[in-house]
C-alpha cells in the first residue's frame, strides 16, 4: 500500500536522477543545483530539486531560498519555487532557525525522506533531480528502496581528484552496483585551477593515482566530465546565485554545460528504450 | 568504578573532530593532530568512526593492514616511524579497500559502541576521534559511548565559505 502510495504520487515524474559521493564536499549540492538550473533553462520543462540531506542542507541556500518555508495545502506540501518551472524542497524549509541541528538517528531521517517522496505535490516534473548527503546509509538505501515505486534513471557520481576522495567514490560505486542503481557517468570537479592573472594552471587536488579518469577506466563508468576550480562558484552558491547566470562563459561554466547535456541524451535515451519496452 | 576497570581506563584525554560539513579536512587534521602530539612526545591513539569512508588508514599509510584480537578485544593498528600511534578504523575491517558499508544506523551504533569498548587501547595520553559530517547516528553513539570517560572536548573544522 505504502509503495502504491508512492508511485501514485510519483507517476508525473518523468526522469529522476540521483547526485551522489560518498565522499562529502566533493560539490555534490553545488551541482545539483546547478543541474536544476541548467535544466530549468529551458522553460518548456518542469523540474524539482529535492535535497535529502537532512544534517546538512545546502540547497536552501544555493538556490537563493533561506528562510523560505514550506507551504501545505489540500493536495500535500507545496515545493518552494525558485522560478515558475523549478520547484525545490529541502529539510532546510522546516527548521526554525538556520542553525538548528537536526540531530536524528537513521529511522527518523528515513521517515521525513518518506514524507518528500508521499507528501509533496510536485506535479507534472520532467525532471526530479535528488541531492544526497555523503555516505552510503540510511538516506541512500532509502531513497533507492522509495523510489523503486517509480524508477530512477541514474545516479551521476561527483569526486575531486585525489585518491583519498577516489576511495570513497569507489565505495559509492559499487553501492551502486549493490543495489541496481544505474550509473550515468562521474563528474570530476575541483579539477585545476586557472590563475586568473598569470593564466598558469595548477593542481590544487593533484589527482596522485590518476585521477577520476584513470578510476572510470578502471571501473568501466562514463566520465561526464571534469570541471575546474572556479572560485566565483563557490561565491554563487554563497549568496544563492545560479552560477549560469553570473558566469555562462567562464571555463567551468563550459564543462557543467557538456556534462548536462551529456545527463540529458541519456534521460531521453533511457526514456526512448523504456517507451519501447511498453 | 567501571570506567577505571575498561580499555580505555589508560587514556588521559579524549578529543572528537567533528564539522557538520563533508570535505573539510577533518581527517587531514585528525591525522596531522596525532602526528604533532606524537611528535612531542605524546602517546597518541586514534579512533576513525568514519564507518562509510573511513580515510586515516590511508593517510597514515597502514590502508593494507588486518587487525588482531587479544584477551581484551582488538588490538589497535600501530602506526609511524616507531609505531607510536594507535589506530583503529573500519578499513581494517574490509575485506576489499572498494568493498561499501552499506549499513543503517542501528549496525552504525553497535560497531561503534565495539569500537569505543572492545580496543585494547592502553596507556594513551590523547585519543583523537574522528568522525564522518553531519549530525547523526555515528556522533550520538560516539559521544554516548564516551561520556563515561575523560572526555576534553571537540575541535570543529570548517572551510571559509
């Protein structure tokens, strides 16, 4: 019946795709977010953000939303609209206060990740992008077991460079695996660094065992796409700016492009196989 | 008391490095922590409660080692030039360096309650704590397992943004 409920809920949910780390400050919410807006450029499509970080949430923030609350009505929680077609939900929304900690065990975060998925009306989406926290636990077997009840195209898997970060991003990988979760493709970020005056490069997280590159070899997943530091995304996401406006032709803001496009043709694809297997 | 009679009777000081924030160096710093009170001539152990990426076995270099059980449970990985910090993390508990702990809270909370009661950390002036971000089963277990001991504090860990 739960799992009915869910999928009811769920049906107008075309592409659903999963940000995940394992490795925590790789720039996970910065690139959900990013992927939101990237999507939502084209206005003809409905997207959804929904940030299961309940310890940390960071999507209220960069999405220009802090102390934004949520709203319910007749047909469950209105999501908090950044623009007409994107639509953003967050435990950051529910807090009184920003700095209130939520300090929950396991079973309370997977019953609040519940409610996101039963109790919000997102409506017509094309696109339900789901930012995680770091790790492989509660939130992530949760959010894979709820939305069994409707299906989710991809996990897109972001890392820095470093082995120290690789390690985990491997682990995250074979979670993947574990559980059937699709991986779409890693997004290497913090990948180099372009001084701005002396337009020398340099490796600010030098990628020591070869970085995502050699890891997607080695483990026979697509490389979206690597992406470099940029301080001014780290100001966007500060004051809730979306990057793509504030730098649409700064290197970095090239690669995100590539990269969502790359997310995009596999949704489409992905949707074309499953059109046809019905 | 029971306290005085446990593994961690010997260890003067009890430190936990937490953020809240992933990726901030909390590792980096619980390890470079050790390293200079080793330094000093401190007796240095070191507790990664990091269950899903635990990073300070490879920081320390000792990714490849097992550890061992004695009479009064584990036997901590000792760890630097003259094997003078002790170690214990899940990533000696792998059996593949990729292989993901995919574990709720509640396997979360036991292992490490076992981490915190079952090694034989011995005579220990500090014993660093690191944790994973957030706020949530491993740091209510962590610090409720720890409460009855010599707890001094936590040193928390942020980046400027």
């Amino acid at each position: 019946a739960e799992v009915a409920e869910l999928r009811a809920r769920l049906r107008a949910v075309r592409h659903t795709v999963l940000v995940l780390s394992g490795k925590g400050g790789v720039g996970k919410s910065t690139f959900s977010a990013l992927l939101a807006h990237g999507l939502a450029a084209d206005e003809t499509k409905q997207v959804a953000l929904l940030d299961i970080d309940i310890c940390g949430p960071s999507i209220p923030k960069m999405m220009g939303l802090e102390g934004e609350q949520v709203h319910q009505s007749g047909s469950g929680w209105s999501p908090v609209y950044v623009e007409e077609n994107l639509g953003v939900m967050s435990v950051g929304f529910l807090l009184s206060s920003p700095d209130d900690a939520v300090i929950w065990r396991g079973p309370k975060k997977n019953g609040l990740i519940k409610q996101f998925l039963r109790d919000v009306d997102w409506g017509e989406v094309d696109y339900l992008i789901v930012d995680t926290p770091p790790g492989t636990s509660d939130e992530h077997l949760s959010i894979v077991q709820y939305l069994s009840a409707t299906h989710i195209d991809g996990a897109v898997i972001v890392t820095t460079p470093q082995e120290v970060s690789l390690q985990d991003v491997r682990k995250e990988i074979n979670f993947c695996r574990k559980v059937k979760l699709p991986i779409i493709g890693v997004v290497e970020n913090m990948s180099g660094f372009v001084c701005p005056k002396c337009k020398n490069e340099s490796q600010i997280f030098p990628p020591t065992t070869g970085g995502a590159e050699k890891m997607c070899q080695n483990l026979n997943v697509s490389l979206l796409g690597k992406v470099p530091l940029d301080p001014q995304i780290g100001k966007s996401c500060d004051r809730g700016q979306s990057f793509l406006a504030e730098a649409p032709e700064s290197p970095a803001m090239l690669s995100y492009r590539s990269i969502i496009q790359r997310i995009q043709e596999y949704c489409e694809q992905h949707h074309f196989q499953e059109e046809k297997i019905m | 008391t029971l306290a005085e009679r446990t593994n961690l009777a010997g260890v003067r000081h009890i430190l936990l490095v937490l953020s809240g924030k992933g990726g901030v160096g909390k590792s980096t710093i619980s390890t470079e922590l050790a390293l200079a009170l080793c330094n000093a001539g401190k007796r240095v152990g070191i507790l990664d409660v990091d269950l899903c990426g635990p990073s300070i076995p490879r920081m320390l270099r000792v990714q490849d080692s097992a550890v061992h059980q004695c009479d009064s449970g584990w036997v901590p990985v000792f760890v630097g030039q003259d094997k003078a910090i002790a170690l214990m993390s899940i990533g000696f508990l792998l059996e593949r360096p990729d292989d993901a702990v995919v574990w709720r809270g509640p396997k979360k909370n036991a292992l490490i309650k076992q981490f915190v009661t079952d090694v034989a950390w011995g005579d220990l002036d500090f014993l660093i704590v690191d944790t994973p971000p957030g706020t949530s089963d491993e740091h209510i277990s962590a610090v409720e397992a720890l409460r009855p001991y010599h707890l001094l504090g936590a040193v928390l860990v942020t980046t400027p943004q």
